[in-house]
C-alpha cells in the first residue's frame, strides 16, 4: 500500500536522511495528510515531517546517530488508524578499523588459537563480520578459520592440519556494510607458540612448626608427558586480604617450593602457572599457561622465639655467620632445595646447642636448677 524511500539505507554517524513514504491509494481515500512516522516502536515528532503532495509524506533526520541494534532500526510509516504501510531499516555507524593484538597459542602442536581486538574504536554499530585467514609462509593458499567466539567473541580455533617448522602467516579481515580493513601480518611457527593448561593439583602445607613458611607442591601438566620438552614454573601469592600478588620466578623446573619469609598466623593464596621451553629442541621459551585456582593455607602463629638471656656471651663468629642467613633467607622467597637444607640443619644446629646449654647449666625439665652436690665420703 505503499513504500518507503530509500530503502534499507546505511548512513555513517553524523549524517542526514531525507525519506519519504508514497500512499498507492490502498485503502481508498488514504492521503499523506493522516500519515505519521515511527523509529523503533516511538513516534517520532511531527515536526520532523513535511507533505509533499497528496500522497507522500517526508521525513527529515540530522547528525543521526549509531543504531541501537546491530540488525538495523525499523523506520515505519503508519496510516491514521496506525496501521503499518511500509518499513524500512537504517543503518547507522562506521566501518571497521583495523583489527590489531593478535595472538596465537597451540596446546597440542597440531591445533591453533588465536584471538585479537576489533581496533582503537572497537564499536561500528553494524554487524561486523571477522575473518581469521591462514597459510604457509612461502607456499600455498590461503585457509579461513571456522571454529569461531572459542575463547571469547573476537577469537578462532583451527583445530588440526597444521605443519610443524615451517612459519605461518595469520591476519584478520573485517567487513560490514560500510567498508572492509584488514589487520597486519602476524609471522609464527607453531614450535613457538605452545602452551599447557596451568598445573594440577595444587597443595599448600605448613612446614612443621615453622611460622614464617609453607610448602607448595603441584603436578606437571598432562600434555609435558607426551611431547619432548620440558617446562618452567612461576609461583604468585599473597594475604588473605590483599590483592597484590609477589612473584617467584626462579622456580625452574622443580615440582615443589618453599615460600619463605611469611608473616606467622596468617593465610596465604597461592597460585602456579607453567612455561614449556625446549620443543623439539626450539631455544625459544613457549607462552605462559593460565594461573592455577588459588590454593589456600595458613602459616602457624607464632609462640615466641627463645632470646639469650642479658650478658650470655655469643656463640661466635660462626652463629653470627648463621643468624645472617636466616636474615638474609627470611626476606626472600627462594626455591633453592640446597637453601632450605641449609635452613633446616641451622634450626637443627640451634636446638641441639640450646638443649646442651640448658644441660650443661643444670637446668631441669621443671625449670628448677640442679642441685650441686660434693664427692661422697
């Protein structure tokens, strides 16, 4: 009964629509007198409206801005009685930037992930469609990825069929109804790229009765086991109420930690993360698992530390040499299993020299000194 012109247009944000709606004489008598305009389900203001002629109603839009709806706004023309004549979308936005940040990652050797973000603007307002293209360096032809929105909507999984040693070329193209751009060319070999998920089994444990440390062993990932290379380790964690993470870094290859330096009675987070390295014999270290779940413990509360009473002479130079140590070993969270040794066999040493000082000034069990007694007669 009539029709909307132009139609299905797309308009970049800022512009100007003039459209107009043309009556076809059904129903009879229907002029564009009783005509009004709706965008979106809201009438707009007649204001905005002008008859050109007994049959066709105009419509004056300025510095539109994006559509509400990716799919497009409805503009409708309705009769007196507000029955719909004709509708028509309207696209509104602006075409797609550049896609940058692209990032790749393998867990397997023979599968690639890889994600990446839509441009500085990011939002076009229209349906954009994204495109992860992919192909062998200096042969062959180009491949689209299908497995699409696999870790997040701007992401893709090419799940098998890919070569090892020889580098890829990996880019991204973006279209809607206002234009294309395509991203640079990212350049990798999938040797480069592996990762792990993060380490299972977690645990975190008192060491004894020591206040100021805790334990923290974990299991490699499954996928070390099957492939020639190795892996690398980080430990993050922090206090129950804070939310900034200290890192360990030199964990190396070990399965197990020691975090020193703690604070007494207080519970602890911890997470783990792994690095593969030595693929197939690759120099290159691979990329970063994800963090662990964090893992929680507590460290014991302290019961106060046996101080040499006022005026006991020192032990020596070599006591002084050890109490250093622990100084130095307290404010330091080293995994170094020939540290901990270290550490253990000066509290060692510390008991047993504390137990034979006690013997040696006759000091019972009870606390009361031992009697002297002379030679018998």
């Amino acid at each position: 009964t009539a029709v909307i012109s132009p139609q299905d247009p797309t308009l970049l944000i800022g512009s100007s629509l003039l459209a107009t709606c043309s009556v076809h004489g059904d129903p009879p008598g229907a002029t564009a007198e009783g005509l009004y305009w709706t965008l979106n389900g809201r009438r707009l203001p007649p204001e905005l409206s002008r008859v050109l002629n007994a049959s066709t109603l105009a419509l004056a839009l300025a510095n539109l801005n994006g559509s509400r709806q990716q799919s497009g706004d409805n503009l409708v023309c309705h009769a007196r009685d507000g029955s719909i004549l004709a509708g028509s979308c309207l696209y509104v936005g602006l075409p797609p930037e550049k896609p940058v940040n692209i990032s790749c990652w393998s867990k397997n050797m023979k599968d690639l992930t890889c994600r990446w973000t839509p441009g500085a603007h990011g939002e076009t307002f229209l349906h954009t469609n994204y495109s992860l293209k992919y192909k062998l360096r200096w042969y062959g032809q180009d491949n689209t990825c299908e497995e699409y929105h696999t870790v997040g909507p701007y992401s893709c999984h090419i799940p098998k069929d890919l070569a090892l040693f020889t580098p890829y070329e990996i880019w991204v193209e973006a279209t809607n109804r206002l234009g294309s751009a395509r991203s640079d060319v990212l350049t990798l070999d999938i040797l480069d790229v592996v990762t792990t998920d993060p380490p299972p089994d977690v645990h975190v444990s008192r060491v004894g009765g020591l206040e100021d440390q805790l334990s923290v062993r974990w299991v490699s990932p499954p996928a070390l086991k099957d492939f020639l290379f190795q892996a690398k380790y980080q430990i993050r964690y922090r206090v129950e109420d804070s939310v900034d993470w200290k890192v360990v870094d030199d964990v190396s290859n070990q399965t197990s930690c020691r975090l020193a330096g703690l604070k007494p009675g207080t519970v602890y987070f911890v997470q783990v993360r792994c690095n593969p390295f030595g693929i197939y014999g690759s120099k290159k270290a691979g990329i970063w698992s994800e963090w662990s779940h964090p893992t929680a413990a507590s460290t014991p509360r302290s019961g106060g530390a046996c101080e040499p009473r006022g005026g006991e002479p020192s032990s020596g130079p070599v006591r002084r040499e050890l109490k250093q140590f622990l100084g130095w070993l307290k404010k330091h969270a080293y995994c170094s299993n020939l540290s901990f040794r270290l550490y253990d066999q000066w509290r060692a040493w510390m008991q047993k020299s504390h137990k034979t000082r006690n013997q040696d000034e006759g000091i019972l069990p009870s606390g009361r000194r031992g009697t002297t007694r002379g030679p018998a007669r």
